[in-house]
C-alpha cells in the first residue's frame, strides 16, 4: 500500500487538479451551511464560503510543499489555530461567539485540502457532509435532551458494548461437540436479533408518520409479531366488538413476521435465504391480501390510529436469555437429529415454533444442523412459522374473544395451513 507522498506523486496532474476542485467545493459546501447559521447576524465571525475555500487551498499547498513529514503544513495548522486563540479571546460578547464549533469548522476546512489529497473521495466528502448535518441541525440536536429520556442514553450505551466490546472478544472456536456452533456465532446472532428489534423499537416510538394508521401493527410484526397479536386481540376485547381495522393490524404483523425471518435467514446463510424466498413471499403476500381485505371492510369510526405499546427490547439480561435459549436449542436440535434422524428436527420444529422461533430459526440459519438437506431446513422453518402462527391464533381468541377475534384468529390458521402445505412441497419436491 503506497503511502500519502508516494500517492500525490503517482496522480497524474489532470487527477490533482480534480482532487484540489473537490476540496474547494466542499469547503464552498461547509460555508455556505456556516454563514447560514452563524454569520446571518454577525458578519465578522472567522470562516465562511469565501475563508473555507481559502483555508483548503492553503493546506493543500502547505501539504504538497512538504509531503514527506508535512512540516509546512503543521505550521501552517499552529498559526491558524493561534489567530483562532486570539479571536476568541476577544470575541465580542454575542450568542455562540466562542462556541467550538467556529474554530472547528475552520480547522475543518484547512484539513480537507490533504485529506482530498490522500484519501479517497468519499472520505473527504463524508467527513463534509457531517460537518454540514452537524451544522445545520444545531437546534433539533439541541432539542433531543428534552425528547430522548435518560434511558435511551444507557440503552444505546448497551447496544454499543454488546457489539464493540462483547463481540470482537468472543471466541470463535467451538469450545462443545454438542453444537457446532461457536460462541462468536452465538453472540453475533444476539447482536443481530438485538438490532433489528432495538432498530424497528425506535421507529415506533420516535418516527410519526401521518396518516400511516397500520404503521404500528406492520413495525410490530418485525419487532415481535406475538406480542403485537395480543396486544391488538386485547384491544378488540376492550371494543366489545370486531374491529376490522384491529384484525388487518393482527395480520399484517404475520404477514411481516415472514419478511422478518427472511431478513434474519440472510444474515447468516444466503443459500437458505435464496431456498425460502418463493414460500415466504406468498406466504407474506398471502398475508398482506387477507389484511387488505379487512382493512377495507372497516367503517369510519373504526379508522383511529393503531397504536402498539413496546418495552425497549436491547437489554443485557435479554440478550443473554436468548442466547442461552439459543444454545439450548441448538444442543437439542442436534442429539434430536443424532438421535431421531430428519423426523426429529421436524417435531423439533413444530414444538419450539408454538414459542419463540427466532433461536430456532437463526440456529438453523447458522450451520446448527449438520447432515440435512436445504429442502428439509426449509421445511423445519416452515413447519416452526406455521406453528407460531396457530399459537398466535389462540393468544388472538384467548385475549380476544371469540366474538371479536374469530376473523384474524381464521386467517392466521389459514396462514399456518399454507406454511405447512409449503413445507410439504419442500419435503417431496
């Protein structure tokens, strides 16, 4: 790999011409979104679309001046950031006048005549384009303190130490013969459940999108389809009567249930993914028919916002349950292919889809059975949707009612029976 000197002395002189254009209008970009935020009133703060540009020029030259230790532009770099120093320290006393964000921007646009010079493009515009966000958003991401509770913060501060700690401290080596998987399988398909439901839970709580009334229901089904069946089955009890407008919430949660487990089936295998994607397809636009239908069958009155309550599902305890449960049904899985052959995995299948089917299906995904065709992984898959679809069909009258409930309870039994014929084609296909 050349290094920064070696570089800028292999362009051509049509390429460095392009290169130093780029930085210019880059730093033209970043002036223009400086001035409109902080020179509208004051005129005399430092930088702008006409310094920035300069400023770039400038450390692009020092830079090429000396590219070997970049002395020149070091110095350069020193003597912008003293005059900085002193226009600070007598700054007038106005809003923002000796806020970082001023010397940072200059020293910004000084930085990206080199980093032009020697990165590749999308660096330097990368590093333009959040410069610009970072400025032009002021106000909105001052305003996230008093939107975003203290909670969010440790969550998100969670989410980062089970993917940049937890993770790459995994080891990779399986440590049983009782599963092949390894625990840096285990911990990654935490980190990859985890991710998608921390990632669908904020759009449901801080994404508003107007007038998108099944919005809820269908970021459910990604999130956790069981419980948004319960929680719309209870809401149908509450109404004392059928709602459509509920029951096309309950299915459209299953119908994205199925784009949930081909994203998840993806991640880890492609072969499988490619394998299932004609039978979760139908099933998903099966699905989505059958609550368009009850969608439209709804009244005026029955046209409120759905809205489905979550709790913040990236919590430590919570990854570390699912990954017990994952490592336990992967044991399982394989002594009961050991033991009982393909038939086994198959009455595994359909025994741990009346529950949570994202360990079995990510055990499956991973490479957790060994010896057993794609046709029949397939159809486990199938066969542990389908029987997931039954049990929501029971939570739907459970806490539902018969009387309201029946309509979705019916449709998710007919979704279950597609699955299951669609399993059968896998097997004696």
């Amino acid at each position: 790999m050349l290094n920064a000197p070696a570089m800028i002395s292999a362009l051509s002189p049509l390429e460095l011409a392009g290169r130093l254009a780029l930085a210019v209008a880059l730093a033209v970009f970043i002036g223009l979104a400086f001035e409109e935020v902080y020179k509208r009133e004051e005129r005399s703060r430092p930088g702008g679309i006409r310094t920035f540009p300069l400023l770039a020029v400038s450390g692009a030259m020092l830079y090429l001046i000396e590219p070997q230790y970049a002395l020149a532009f070091v110095v350069g770099l020193f003597a912008l950031a003293l005059w900085l120093h002193a226009y600070l320290r007598r700054a007038p006393p106005l809003p923002d006048a000796t806020t970082l964000m001023i010397p940072a921007s200059n020293m910004l646009a000084y930085l990206l005549g080199p980093i032009a010079l020697t990165q590749a493009p999308w660096v330097a515009v990368a590093a333009s384009v959040t410069a610009v966000l970072l400025l032009s958003t002021r106000e909105r991401l001052h305003r996230l303190i008093q939107i975003v509770p203290q909670d969010e913060l440790l969550t998100a501060g969670e989410f980062l130490v089970l993917v940049g700690v937890i993770l790459p401290l995994v080891p990779s080596e399986p440590v049983t013969t009782a599963t092949p998987l390894t625990p840096f399988h285990v911990w990654l398909a935490v980190v990859a459940i985890c991710t998608l439901s921390y990632v669908t839970y904020l759009l449901q709580r801080y994404v508003a999108v107007r007038h998108a009334t099944l919005l809820p229901a269908i970021l459910g089904g990604l999130y956790s389809s069981t419980a948004t069946t319960i929680v719309l089955s209870k809401r149908q009890h509450e109404a004392g009567a059928a709602r459509p407008d509920l029951s096309a919430g309950i299915v459209a949660a299953t119908a994205i249930m199925y784009v949930r487990l081909g994203v998840v089936i993806a991640l880890f295998s492609g072969r499988l993914a490619v394998a299932l994607a004609p039978a979760l397809g139908i099933l998903f636009l099966f699905g989505v028919a059958m609550a368009a239908h009850e969608w439209r069958r709804r009244k005026d009155r029955d046209s409120a916002e759905l809205t489905v309550p979550t709790t913040n599902p990236l919590q430590v305890p919570t990854a570390v349950v699912f990954a017990a449960i994952l490592v336990i049904i992967s044991v399982a899985t394989a002594w009961t292919r050991q033991t009982f052959g393909q038939a086994g995995i198959l009455v595994l299948a359909a025994v741990v889809g009346v529950a949570d089917i994202d360990p079995f299906v990510v055990n499956i995904a991973q490479g957790g059975v060994t010896g057993v065709s794609v046709a029949t992984l397939s159809a486990a898959i199938l066969i542990a949707a389908s029987s997931n679809d039954i049990a929501k069909a029971v939570y739907a009258v459970g806490f539902g009612g018969w009387k309201s409930s029946r309509r979705p309870a019916v449709m998710l039994l007919v979704l279950a029976l597609s699955g299951y014929a669609a399993a059968a084609i896998y097997l004696l296909g």
